[in-house]
C-alpha cells in the first residue's frame, strides 16, 4: 500500500507543481494510526493511516489528494503571508484545481470502533466515535455547555443515551 500511496503522492504533487511551480514536494509519514484520521499535513510533510489506506483501497487516493491540498496551502501562505486555516475557499478550490471533490470528511470503513454514540440536533441524527463522545462528555462536564452545534440548523446536538457495541 505504501508503493500506491508514494505513487498517488508524487502523481498529485506533479499536478500541483504546475499549478504552483514553487512546491516543494512533502515528505511522506505512516505514523497514523487508530481510527480518527485517514491522513493529516504540514507544510512539508504528509501523514498516512496505513490501516484506514488497506481497508480503503477505491477511495484512499481522495485522501492523499486532501493532505497535499492542504501542504499546497501552507507553502503558498508561507510565501505570501496570507493564511487560510483548514478547508476554507482557497483550500476547496485547490481540491477542485486537482480534480477532486472539497470534502472534509469521509465515509471510511473504521478500524477499531467498539462503540457508537448517538446524537441528535432539531433536523438530524448523527454518530460519534467513543473518544468523541468522551470529549464531548468532559466539555459538557467543565463548561455545562453542548461540545457541538449543527452546521444546518445551527442547533445543539446533544447525546440521546443511546450507543451501539
């Protein structure tokens, strides 16, 4: 998978080059693991979850094709002096500028899930992962506030005490 991954790498940074000659091609890191992120960047280095790239072979080249997006952005805001945190325009129109669809999350099969929360806002039903609910849990406990709000409705999403092994 690391053969795959390094040749997705370098396919979508040549693209990127000739858009951005200045890119600097990242490094590439399969320190990853668990199941909360697929991939993650820095300016100069891109992460890959090996696990999440074996159980999602068909769509993992998304993946790559996201972190680079976001190791495009930071070179160029290191040069210009302008950034734009995390998947903003400039990020989503880098993804279109690859060939990819903007989007912020996947639908991955998880490795390691033993249990699933809940939630529930005015206009939707969600599930969380234990260590977000937990998260979610002690936030509740600190601030007696909601840990999320729904991009839709903008309402609280709160747990219904419902989960599933």
């Amino acid at each position: 998978m690391k053969l795959l991954i390094e040749q997705w790498h370098t396919e979508i940074s040549a693209i990127i080059q000739s858009h951005y000659p200045a890119f600097e091609i990242p490094l590439t890191d399969y320190s990853l693991t668990g199941w909360n992120y697929a991939g993650k960047a820095m300016a100069h280095k891109a992460f890959y979850n090996l696990e999440l790239a074996e159980k999602n072979k068909d769509t993992f080249k998304e993946v790559v094709a996201h972190e680079l997006a976001h190791c495009w952005e930071l070179q160029e805001g290191y040069e210009t002096g302008v950034f734009e945190r995390g998947h903003g325009k400039s990020w989503k129109t880098k993804m279109i500028a690859l060939g990819y669809s903007p989007e912020t999350t996947h639908n991955f099969s998880k490795i390691g899930v033993v249990k699933t929360f809940i939630y529930k806002c005015k206009c939707c039903t969600r599930e969380k992962g234990e260590r977000t609910h937990n998260k979610a849990k002690k936030f509740k406990l600190k601030t007696g506030r909601e840990f999320y709000t729904c991009k839709k409705c903008r309402g609280k999403v709160k747990y219904t005490g419902i989960y599933h092994e």
